[in-house]
C-alpha cells in the first residue's frame, strides 16, 4: 500500500497483548451481511472457505454495501458435538450499531444479553451439526473507535481464530483464547515483518527455559526476493528508544515480555541478549517471537522454530514437505499442453503445514509463489502444474508458458515465507 490513505480504507489493527496483525475485511460482490452469513434453519452457511476447519470460534469484519460488521461464527454443521462460546464487549455502540444478524432457531430464547454499563456480554450455545453467532453491524466505519472483544468461555473449539483477506485467499490469525483483543481503525499504522533467528550459532535452538541462561536472537536484512516494503531490518530497531521484546506467543498475549539484557551489532545484523527464563517459555513452545515498534506507526513481529527444555512440538512431529511425484517429460503430444508437466509435493508430517507465501522455483531461476491461505494437511498432496487452469485444493497451476523443469534433469527449491529453503529435490540426468 503506498499510501496511510490507502491503509486506513483497506484494513485494521487487531492487537492481543504486544502481537498486533494487519488484518482486511472480507466482502462478497453486493452482499450485505445478513445475505453472506446465510443463516437457515439452524447453521449459517457462507460462501467461500469461511469454514475450513470445523471445531473453530471465528471472527472476521465483513464489509458490505453499507458499512462493515465484526462477524461471529462458531462451529459447524459438520461437527458431532456442540459448544459454549461467551464473549464482553466494549466500545459497540447501541447508538450507532446494531446486532444485525441474531443467529438464533425460533424455538430457542435469544442469546443476545442486555446491554449493561454500556456494554454488552453475548453467550452462544450450539448443539451437535450445527453453529451459531452473530453480527454486529456498524462502529467499525467510524474514524475512531475501539472494540475489545474478551473470550468468557469457549468450549467445544480447538481455536480461537481471526479470519482476514479475499475469499479463497484468506489469511487465519490463531488467537490465545485466554486474553482479550483489540480492533482499532489502523489511523496510518502498518504491522510487517522481521527477520529473525533465535540461538543462530545452534541448529537445534534447544535450551532450558528455567535457566538465567541468555538467548541470543539476531535480526537481520529482509531475505532476499521478498517485498521490502513488508519488512523491517536492523536499522529500523533501535532498542534504546522502543521496546523490544521476546516471548512465546501466550506470554506475548498477555502482554508479558522479556526485554534485551544487552544489545550490539555487528555485520549490519542487530544481536538481542535475554534471559531464558525471563522469556518465559513452556516446554511446548514451537516458535518464539520478537515484538518491536519502528518508528510511530510501524509495529513488528518476527518469529522464529525454538526447542525450550528439547521439545519441538511435544504431541507432533513437524511437518515436512517432500516431493512425491514427478511428471516432467510429457509424450510430445501433450507438450502442448503445460498442465500435463507437474511436480507432486506431499506433507510427510504430522500436522499441518500452512504454505501461505512459500516460493517454488528452478535451477534457472522462475518462481511460483503458493498462494496466501494454502494449508496441506497431514498426509495431504498437490500438484503444482506448469500450464494454466483453475487451482483448487489439490491442484495448482504456474501458468508459465512454456515447460519449467528440465527434462534431463532440475532441482525443485521450495522456500518458505521468510526465503528460508526447505526443501531441494534434484533429478539426476539420465
């Protein structure tokens, strides 16, 4: 975006603690909300892929003809089991709002509670194969407005979820379920990203989150190939003057941080001292993350794989991406048709593995860039085709032009979103 203009039309800020995101709303064609949610008989049923995964408490703004609603939906017409959710609120306004859609059955008494204090506390309650929810309908076009939304009690989900970006291509930001969050009108703010990398002179990154032992995490120029303008580097931290600070994401969330204990720079890259157990690791902790403030109106965050106390997910192994299958010298007939050439990639792993951003490239240099929102699960596999076509959940399409992977012999490269590589397969010359 190019300009704070641009910014405050496109988006908001969604805080919990110090972790701040850049989120947009969603919108389909003239639809208003009620018309999107689609609530019939017992479940909502919006188009696009609002509900990928099933046991979820979901928020999401929608923007429709008139003004944008903060939009709640919570599980699923496809989940055996029902589920609790209730939710405060402050900063609607019985003024300039309202609930707009009440996703409520006839038979059952409303779960919308009375406004108290100015203030209003939602409880949903959802039974086997159905959902429930809501949407609040205006505040959010204001220009200045603050809306906190703290989680009373959620039962019955695996996640707590803020759902961004266009359908097809959303964005999903897993929230703590223990701590409140924020939605604010960006006012020119922008979040990006950094570069970072927790222990670099270990592998591993293993250490014992209870020892006064110091972390060492680097931040360093943005990786090459990405869009510097979503980025920070080293120069734009200053320590001295803005907090930076370390954690794990729930540690983060309740806006709880670990500060430097030192801090050089050497080479361009910036060196940032803490205390292990000031961090405040658990032993499940996957990822750590740094949290800083560039300037006025630029907030940071930058993550990066850790092993507190040895433990890289303690119930999962780490999704792994590998090739699976190739189909790179079609029959001649079939030259003509680039679909036909494709590499196959399936996740080995045991969770998940969200490819939002990733690069897929050759030897010679041309890129696929896997579309935002692009999850693989366990076990899962897709084909990346160099020709056109319409890409689905298991099928991509590079729309090259002519064939990427060299018949006698190529490397696959994949890269992550931080131009991490993660995988390089080569096929041998025959």
């Amino acid at each position: 975006m190019s300009s704070d203009t641009e910014v405050e039309e496109a988006s908001f800020i969604l805080q919990q603690g110090y972790l701040r995101y850049q989120v947009n709303p969603i919108s389909k064609d003239e639809m208003n909300v009620e018309q999107f949610y689609d609530y019939t008989d017992t479940s909502a049923s919006p188009e696009g892929d609002i509900i990928e995964e099933d046991a979820v408490s979901r928020m999401f703004i929608y923007d429709g003809p008139v003004d944008s609603s903060l939009v709640f939906l919570h599980g699923s017409a496809d989940v055996g089991h029902g589920g609790t959710a209730t939710f405060a609120f402050s900063g609607l306004s019985r003024d300039q709002g309202e609930w707009a859609v009440r996703d409520d059955p006839m038979s059952v008494s409303d779960d919308f509670e009375k406004w108290e204090g100015g203030n209003q506390k939602v409880k949903w309650e959802w039974g086997e194969n159905t959902s429930d929810g809501g949407a609040y309908w205006g505040v959010l076009d204001r220009t200045d407005f603050t809306i906190s939304v703290n989680p009373k009690t959620l039962r019955g989900v695996d996640a707590w979820t803020f759902i961004s970006g266009d359908l097809g291509n959303l964005t999903r930001h897993d929230l703590y379920q223990e701590k409140p969050v924020k939605i604010k009108p960006p006012k020119g703010k922008t979040v990006k990203k950094a570069n970072i990398d927790i222990m670099p002179d270990s592998e591993e990154a293993e250490f014992d989150p209870y020892s006064n032992d110091l972390l060492t995490v680097a931040v360093k120029d943005p990786p090459a190939g990405v869009d510097e303008s979503e980025w920070v580097g080293p120069d734009d931290l200053d320590p001295g003057n803005y907090a930076v600070n370390f954690g794990s994401k729930q540690y983060l969330a309740g806006q709880n941080a670990a500060q430097p204990q030192t801090y050089t720079k050497q080479g361009g890259t910036l060196y940032l001292k803490y205390k292990a157990k000031a961090a405040n690791f658990s032993l499940d902790s996957a990822y750590g993350y740094l949290v800083s403030k560039a300037g006025e109106k630029t907030y940071v965050r930058g993550r990066d794989v850790v092993q507190p106390g040895g433990f890289y997910n303690v119930d999962e192994e780490p999704a792994q991406l590998v090739v699976s299958d190739l189909h790179v010298d079609p029959e001649d007939d079939d030259r003509k048709n680039l679909a036909e050439e494709y590499v196959e990639f399936t996740n080995d792993g045991d969770e998940k593995l969200d490819l939002s951003n990733y690069t897929i490239r050759d030897t010679a240099g041309a890129e696929f860039a896997v579309p935002d929102g692009f999850v693989l699960a366990a076990g899962q596999s897709f084909r990346l085709h160099s020709g056109a076509g319409e890409s689905t959940e298991t099928d991509l399409y590079w729309d090259a032009g002519k064939p990427v992977w060299n018949n006698d012999g190529d490397t696959v490269i994949v890269l992550d979103e931080n131009a991490n590589e993660v995988l390089a397969y080569s096929y041998p010359r025959e």
